[in-house]
C-alpha cells in the first residue's frame, strides 16, 4: 500500500522556531520530526512514500532524506503544496501519485508510541471507503471528535463546545481513490481552508468510514512549544532514557 504523509504549513504556532525551517524538520528527542511518521508508515508494510512538503524550506527535506535509503526504502516522491489550504487540499496534491490504489496518510507532526499494523491490513481488506484512527484524550474540545453509535461513527465534529465523547480523530487516515472526487466538491470553511473533518463526514453519510483505537500513546507535537517538548521526553522515555 502507498502512504503520504503530509508537511507542509508555515507552522507559525512554533516561532520563533520555524521562522528558518519547516516545523517538521525540528527535533523530537534525538531525530527530526519527519522520520517519525516515516518509520511509523514503513514498520507498517508501506514501502511507496510521498513527502507533501510545503513554504520555503522544502529542499531540506531532500537534502535531510534524499532517496529514503536510511530507512530502507528504494525512493521517496515528493511534491509541494503553496500557500496554506488545508490538510484536504495538501492531499489533493497525492492524487496522481496515489494512481487509483488505496493509501495511508499521515500528518507530519503526529508521534505515536506502537505501530499502526493492525489497521493497515485492516484497510488493505476493506472493499472501499476509508479507515481512520481515534484515541481517548483528556481535552477533546481541542480536536475533531468522533460521536459513536455502537460500533459506527455517525458524525465528526471539529472541535465542539460539548463533545459527544472523548474520541479524537488522530491525524492517520486511510483512503480509497474516491476521496478525490470528495476533495473536488468541498468549499472552504470559515478559516479559508478545505477541511479533513468534511471529508471523512462525506464517507460517514455513504457508510463507509471505519475506525481503530489507537494502542499507546499519541503526541501532536507541532501544535505548540510545549507539545514539542512533551513528545520530546515521551520519545527519550520509550527509547528508554531516565530523566
């Protein structure tokens, strides 16, 4: 299966830090933040990447990564989003890439303890429609939230002022090929972007979104200085460094 990952974005909820760099490019423990969702899509059995960078440091990533031989991988695509559109619209951009197949996506600034195997090979057999992961967390508010039904997700809703759960969806997802045609008819919402939330909404109204609850611990870490640093140290643990 092929997998993209996406980061691009000014990251400016990180400056000073990301004024000379992209935020994906900065330290998470001992690596740059990029090689994490690499080695997460990799230990996972994706071995076709496409890097979706972004701004004006984009020639880092190849310089930092080059053809993706230090994590085994025969090539690593990349492309370039301008401006700042959206987590959808960043994705438009792996559609000839994705050439009709079924793919992961995963967001550059997402650190995860375990792995995701499970719910690849999940997707790998679901006929068609798409697969996200969620994961309980103590500030829902801050997050798009899953409302369940039984076993079903029924509707997400970006970061509500009553959240039906405490589910939020982390930023791993699983599409077939007709996501395109979703992102085709999205308008943009009040922020001027093209939304991640209305295109997994349109997959719940065909019934056609599943989930998985994600094992361990999940860390967005470029929403903020201090969650850079709090993956930082979940990273320095789980390598087994005592602080």
């Amino acid at each position: 299966m092929k997998g993209v990952i996406l980061a691009g974005g000014l990251g400016t909820r990180l400056a000073p830090l990301t004024k000379i760099t992209n935020k994906h490019l900065l330290p998470i423990y001992n690596k740059p933040m990029i090689f994490y969702p690499i080695q997460t899509l990799v230990e996972a059995g994706v071995r076709d990447l496409l890097i979706v960078t972004g701004g004006n440091n984009a020639g880092d990533f190849l310089r930092l990564l080059g053809n993706g031989k230090a994590f085994g991988l025969p090539h690593i695509n990349y492309t370039h989003q301008e401006g700042e559109g959206g987590i959808a619209d960043a994705l438009r951009l792996a559609k000839h890439f994705a050439g009709g197949e079924k793919f992961v996506v995963m967001l550059g600034d997402n650190v995860i303890e375990k792995d995701i195997r499970r719910g690849v090979t999940a997707f790998g057999k679901q006929k068609r429609g798409a697969r996200v992961y969620l994961k309980k967390v103590a500030n829902p508010c801050a997050y798009g939230v899953a409302e369940l039904r039984g076993d079903r997700i029924v509707r997400i809703v970006e970061k509500p002022v009553h959240p039906k759960s405490k589910y939020a969806v982390v930023g791993i997802y699983m599409y077939d090929a007709s996501v395109f045609d979703i992102i085709k008819s999205l308008k943009p919402s009040r922020r001027g972007e093209l939304e991640i939330t209305d295109v997994n909404n349109a997959y719940i109204k065909r019934s056609e979104l599943a989930y998985d609850i994600l094992d361990g611990w999940w860390a967005d870490a470029g929403a903020s200085a201090e969650k850079l640093l709090e993956t930082s140290l979940l990273v320095a643990r789980r390598e087994g460094i005592r602080l």
